[in-house]
C-alpha cells in the first residue's frame, strides 16, 4: 500500500501545475509554421507517444497488466479522451483571444468543479462523502473556486473594455474565448472522469509491482483518444491548406513541440504521483487541487508575457482577488483533505 502524504500530494500537483501553466509559452517562439501543423506535432509527443514510453518505463510486466485490464473500461477511457481531445483544441484557439490567465481561468476551473463532484456522483459516493468530517470544507474549496473563477471572468470582460478604449484590442475577443473556454472546461473535466473511470486498471498495475508509478498506465488510453481528435482536425486543416510538406522542415520547431508536449505530459507525471498521496474517500478531490494550482500558476506566466499591461487599476486588482480566493479554496480543499487523512 502507498502511504498517504497530504504534502507531498499537494507538492507534486504543484510541480505539475506549474509545468502544464507553462506548456504552451514555446509556440510563440514557433515560426514559419501554421497552426495546425505545430498541433499535430505537439500532439503526437504529449498525447501518444510520450505516454507509451512513461508506460513502459514505470509500469513492470506492462503486457500482462494490458492482458488483464477490463476491456470496456479501455474502451471508456479510449472514447472519453476523445471528446476531451476536442476541448484541448478549443483551449488552445481560446488563448489567441483571451490569452493565458482567462482561458486558464474560465477553462481550468469548469473543469475543477465538474471533474470533482461528477465522479462520486455517478458512483453514488457523494451522499456519503457529504457527511464525513472533511465534507464542509470540500465545499467550501469548491464554492471558492467557483467564486474566484467569476472574479477572473469579470476582469477579463473589464480587460477588453480597457482595451478598447485604449486602442489595443487587436486579437481580442471575450465573446470567442468565453465560448472556446466553456467547451474546452467541460471536455478537460471528462479528462478527470476517464481517469477515475479507468482507476481499476492502475489497481492491476499496482499489484504487478508500479506502486506510485500506477497511474501511468491510464494515460495509454485518456490521451491516445486525445491525439485521434487532434490528429484528425489538424490533419484537415493540413490537407486544405497544403502545408503537410512543412513536417519536414525546421528542426527548431520539432524541438518546442517537443517541449510543449514534453511540458503537458509532465503535468499529468506528475499528477498521478500527488494523486496516490492523497489518503481516502477524499482521493477524489486531487483534481479540484490540481486544477486549481494550474490557474495560480498560469496567471502568474500571464504576468511575466504583460498580458495585464494597459488594463486600469480596477480590472489587475479584481484579477488579484481572483487569485488570492483561488489560493483560499486550494487551502480549504487541502485542510478537508488532512481532516479525513
């Protein structure tokens, strides 16, 4: 059994909070290819094959792990990474209107509070977890984060009109970027769910000796669908435009594809290692955690690219309290977590 450490839990879904806020900072410096190409590339790393090196890398006697899994759970997993593939589409297309923080921000924690509360529900756990001891600051962290999302909202609505008065609304849209953002929090909530949903076969690989590393196995399946969705539109877009001969150029924009699927895969590594810290029904709240920690941290690369520049002093202080109810609701969501640890 893997002893249960509410710090060090916490610790690894910082670190890959941190490297997920930042995954997508190497396509700005990608030239003289379009978008969909560098899609399909980052795509391939971060969603396929990337996944099957960190599975044959952690997981011991993998084959037969794969012999034994559930069928139909692979299948689950398989087709819910699918749908999540087209909402980590959208997230990217929203980041060209909205930029990081908001997209993060809006995107992020949908995906927070729905890939938290879907789970137990659907296995009709949620009744019983409401009246453990840990349960009202469950809440609590929750309806924070909710709260600390719609602050974000609203700085990025008094963001563009600070924009347009300035004369620099160039590239920005709310109306785009919201609508992009919402599709993207629902389908990276379903990532969440795919996860819990294939749980039992990381049991399997537990047994065969993966220990903290079982985790890894899951992603085989939640992100090769991701990468078939991917694949598929950026594919049409290629075909269209003619620009499939553009694979074979530029090694320089291999390498920050490969370091922007290198830094999304790094995210999830690294989840799965605070995720097994985490003792007990409340297990189930890592995500919220998570995804919570990604939004501190990619508003804090917002700040280092000046995407607040130019915004009255009105709209960087409702962002600031954004961000300081969002750090509030990572606290109670930890504090609920060590009450039931």
């Amino acid at each position: 059994m893997i002893a249960p450490n509410l710090g060090l839990g916490v610790g690894f879904h910082s670190v890959g909070a941190m490297l997920s806020a930042n995954c997508y900072a190497p396509q700005k410096y990608v030239k003289h290819w379009p978008w969909e190409i560098f899609w399909m590339t980052q795509a391939a790393w971060c969603w396929l094959l990337l996944p099957i090196v960190g599975a044959m890398a952690t997981i011991p006697h993998l084959g037969q792990v794969l012999a034994e899994a559930p069928k139909d759970l692979m299948v689950m997993a398989f087709l819910m990474g699918i749908f999540y593939g087209i909402g980590g589409t959208t997230f990217n297309i929203s980041i060209r209107y909205i930029g990081f923080s908001l997209t993060y921000a809006i995107a992020v924690g949908l995906s927070a509070i729905l890939g938290t509360l879907t789970p137990p529900l659907v296995r009709g756990d949620l009744g019983r977890l409401m009246r453990s001891a840990g349960a009202p600051w469950l809440m609590a962290g929750i309806a924070a984060g909710a709260a600390g999302i719609a602050l974000c909202g609203l700085a990025g609505r008094w963001k563009e009109q600070d924009l347009a008065q300035g004369g620099t609304l160039a590239g920005f849209s709310m109306v785009r970027g919201l609508a992009l953002s919402l599709v993207a929090g629902v389908s990276s909530a379903v990532y969440g769910i795919s996860l819990d949903v294939a749980a039992p076969i990381a049991e399997i690989a537990e047994r065969y000796g993966a220990g903290i590393w079982k985790g890894n196995v899951l992603y085989l399946f939640c992100n090769s669908g991701a990468f078939v969705t991917a694949f598929a539109y950026s594919a049409f877009l290629a075909r269209r435009s003619g620009s499939f001969a553009l694979l074979r150029s530029s090694p320089r924009n291999h390498l920050l594809a490969l370091a922007t699927g290198t830094l999304w895969y790094g995210q999830f590594f690294f989840y799965n290692l605070g995720h097994v810290r985490l003792a007990g029904d409340y297990a189930f709240s890592s995500w919220a955690i998570h995804m919570i920690l990604l939004v501190l941290f990619s508003n804090l690369a917002a700040l280092v690219f000046r995407e607040w520049a130019g915004c009255h002093a009105r709209t960087r202080l409702t962002v600031a309290a954004g961000l300081v109810v969002l750090c509030a609701a990572v606290m109670m969501l930890t504090y609920g977590n060590s009450i039931t640890g």
